[in-house]
C-alpha cells in the first residue's frame, strides 16, 4: 500500500548548529549521528523509502531551526533560504518529496509574508513550526495575523516538539527525562492545550493543526480534559466547547516516531479515522520499523489506506497523480 509521510526532516549546515546549540537537550556528538541524515536527500533517503514503501515524504527543517535565532533579521533570511533549499530539492524528485515552509515567527508578520511565497509561490503543503520562538506561544495575541493568513490560504500547520523555554526544576539530574523520551511531549502537548483553552480555534475556526508522536498525548486525556474543565468552568462552560469537541475538529495527529498498535486504535478510536496520519520522523526514526508496524497494525484496509495516504492526500491537497509512482 503507498503511503505518505509527514515529518520527515533535513537540515543545511547553516542551521544545523541550532539543534545542538546553548539550551538542547542534543549535544554536537548526538546530533552528529543523525546529521547526514538530515544533509541528504539523494541517497539512503530515497532507498529508505523505497524500502518502506513510501511513495511521497513531505520534508521539513529539524527542530528548532531558524526559530532559536535571537535576531529576527537573520531568522527571516535563513528561513527563506531554507525553504528556497528545499524548493530546489522537490524541483529534482518532484514525485518523491513535497515541503512544509520554515517561518521566522520571530516576526509574525514577515512569517505570515513567507508562508504566503511558499504555497502560492513554491508550492509548499502547509508548514512546520518547532514548537514557541524563543519563549513566545502561538496562542499569543501577537500571532493573530499570522493565523488570519493561514485560515486565508487554508492550509495544515504542524506543530512540531522543541525544548522548553525555561527548564522546569522537576528534570534536573534527570537528563534521560529530556527531549524526544518526556520533556517534548510535555511541552507541545501543553502548547496545543494553549491553543484550545485560549481561543485560538474559536477566532480562526478554518485552523487545522496536526500534531505528531500520535498527538503528543492528547488523544489518551480527552475525557479527563472535559470533566475537569466542566468543574471549573460550571455554568459557563455551556456556551463554550468542550476540549475535545475542539481537539477532533480541529486537531489531526501523525504516527511518527510511535509505532505501538495500542498508541494508533486509541488515537483511531479518539479522533476518528480522518484525522489519523502514517509517518516516520526520519532519520531519527526507521522507515521499515514504521511500515511493519502499519503493515500489521489490526485495522481494516479502509482505514489502512486512509492512514497511509488517503488522510494526507485530503487535508494537504495532494494529487494522486503526485503519488503514483511503483515503488520497490
């Protein structure tokens, strides 16, 4: 069965000193294992995915990019260089590689600017944001005309883990606590939440967000989130929506980097089989692990094909005819 994959990332030596730059939870020896990786799009990447079976990758910068940069400027040049990069990339696999946009959110209305070029201009997918910028959350005020210009162009964000702004004391002496094992799911999880309690789906109700890691969480804790929201809101709670109204309207999540069939039937049973998504999250993760784990997961070959390819192809707006290639 062809599938489609999500979070699949790459870097350039420009920005590859941010993932492992003051305050990651990945030092320079750790990132170094993956950095090739991330530089290549030409050889084991593409094997991989033939291997596995995936047809189309939709690439994106490893967190946190551009948006660890302290100098707006600079993150506004280096963010439309990468996306120039990987614009270059999809120009030469145009059947193997689609491209969320990388945004200097630094400046939402510049981010707004960049997103714009990339769908209309480059032909991008949507966009992949690393989580805050440098300790501002999306449900901020200030962020409120970047999401007008994405209900505009209706297009998915995709809210991708980064390390916390401040290091809460709970994890210190517990390194193996840190980054993609805990601290990250905490963290976007607590960010999407922002976003739901905060009215960000209310003002802009065209917003689809996707969250990775089979939701970071959240598809475990929507009847607990509503129980206690009722408690504390009491009686004005009936003319706002429950948590998880907001969150299966509004809230698609991926595979990536959880292949565990009991994790894929909650998230299934939680938010429905349109919004669940096959990923890897390579090359941190491996293309053949996930396409066993989907391979064999006990679901039927309807909701099979919708969660390989037929959910990305809807929400992304990509033609089948993208996709279409024999893979081995």
């Amino acid at each position: 069965m062809r599938k489609i994959a999500l979070e699949e990332h790459f870097t350039s030596p420009e920005l590859s000193s941010y993932a492992h730059g003051p305050g990651s939870s990945m030092n320079r020896e750790g990132f170094g294992r993956f950095e090739k990786g991330l530089l290549d799009f030409d050889g084991a990447r593409l094997e991989a995915m033939d291997r596995a079976g995936i047809e189309l990758a939709v690439l994106s910068v490893t967190t946190p990019g551009v948006q660890a940069e302290p100098d707006a400027h600079l993150a506004i040049r280096r963010a439309r260089e990468a996306n120039d990069l990987l614009a270059r990339q999809i120009q030469r696999h145009p059947t193997r590689y689609a491209g969320f946009a990388h945004l200097p959110l630094q400046d939402p209305s510049a981010a707004a600017n960049e997103l714009s070029r990339c769908i209309e201009d480059l032909g991008f997918k949507g966009a992949m944001i690393n989580g805050h910028t440098n300790g501002r959350y999306l449900d901020e005020d200030i962020y409120h005309p970047f999401w007008e210009r994405v209900q505009q162009l209706d297009v998915p964000i995709y809210l991708h883990p980064r390390d916390p702004h401040d290091m809460p004391h709970i994890y210190r002496g517990h390194p193996e606590l840190l980054g993609a094992t805990w601290s990250w799911t905490v963290e976007t999880a607590t960010h999407a939440l922002r976003m739901v309690f905060g009215g960000t789906f209310d003002r802009f109700p065209g917003v689809r967000l996707v969250l990775g890691h089979m939701g970071e969480t959240l598809p475990y804790l929507l009847w607990r989130l509503d129980s206690r929201t009722r408690i504390q809101s009491g009686a004005d709670q009936g003319r706002r929506r429950l948590p998880s109204e907001v969150i299966r309207k509004h809230i698609a999540v991926t595979t990536t980097g959880v292949c565990a069939h009991a994790a894929l039937l909650c998230a299934v049973s939680a938010l429905g089989e349109d919004s669940v998504m096959f990923s890897v999250d390579y090359p941190y993760e491996d293309c053949s692990v996930a396409a066993e784990f989907i391979a064999t997961a006990p679901i039927s070959e309807a909701v099979r094909a919708k969660i390989c390819h037929g959910n990305a192809e809807r929400l992304l707006r990509i033609e089948v005819e993208q996709t279409n290639r024999k893979v081995a």
